[in-house]
C-alpha cells in the first residue's frame, strides 16, 4: 500500500549562528509555506537527422521559496528578516540549510533516529517584509 507523505514529514533548518560553529533552527512555527522547485535546465537540440528535438537536463537551479508570519522569537524567521531588513549582500546573505526527510530514516547496525537529509549553502533573497494595519507582519522571499 503506498504511503503519502505529509507536509509535516519533511523538517527544515537554517543555521543562525554568526560564527563558524552551526547554529540549526527549526523553520518550523511561522512559516506558512516553505516549498522546493528543482527548477531543471534543460539543454535541447535538433539534430541534422531528427524531426524532433531532443533534450536532456544539463543542471538545477533549485529554489525554496517561503512565506512566514515575522515572529520574533523564532530564530530562522529573525534571521531572515534581518537580511532582508539590512539589506545583507553577497555572503552576509547566504545561509546554510538542512532539509530532513522524515519519513525516509536511515538503517543499519546501530543506527537510530538518523534520516535522510540534503545540505544546501543558499542565498537569501527576501523580497517583501509586509502587513497592513491590524495584521501580522509578513516575511517571503526565496532560499
């Protein structure tokens, strides 16, 4: 019987920590959405003996766009929201992230409560810290 997988199986962490010891916060409480586009490039061609063309993927500019409630005692959120706020460019905009496949864990001798997870060095790009008058201030943007 094939098993769904549900939104809440896949955790998110974005390292905070100014210095070169990893910091993980959980992108967790606040965000309203924390997606992944693989985004392929596709490289494609007709060849002199070919009606059609022909393609294959040549590389991935994979993006996470995101849109979260600004609450300030969450970590990933306040660290985000400060690129975006202080206008963070080149490296002082790029942040380690960690994306855990709960529901994929790893086994073996020995091995216990061990997933599977995929590390990303990403760019910060904050494209709107929002809210009308009487709402929750808003952070979106792109990993």
């Amino acid at each position: 019987m094939a098993e769904t997988v549900m939104r809440h199986q896949i955790a998110d962490y974005l390292d905070v920590s100014a210095t070169s010891t990893p910091e993980w916060a959980l992108m967790g409480v606040g965000f309203n959405t924390l997606d992944e586009n693989p985004n392929a490039q596709v490289d494609s061609k007709t060849y002199v003996n070919e009606k059609s063309q022909t393609s294959h993927i040549k590389s991935y500019q994979v993006q996470f766009p995101f849109d979260t409630d600004l609450i300030s005692s969450e970590d990933a959120i306040t660290a985000l929201y400060e690129i975006g706020r202080d206008q963070k460019t080149g490296a002082d905009a790029e942040l380690e992230y960690v994306r855990v496949e709960l529901f994929s864990p790893v086994t073996g001798e020995g091995v216990t409560n061990t997933f599977r997870a995929r590390k990303f060095k990403v760019a910060v790009a904050v494209t709107g810290n929002t809210g009308a008058g009487g709402e929750v201030m808003k952070v979106a943007g792109t990993l």
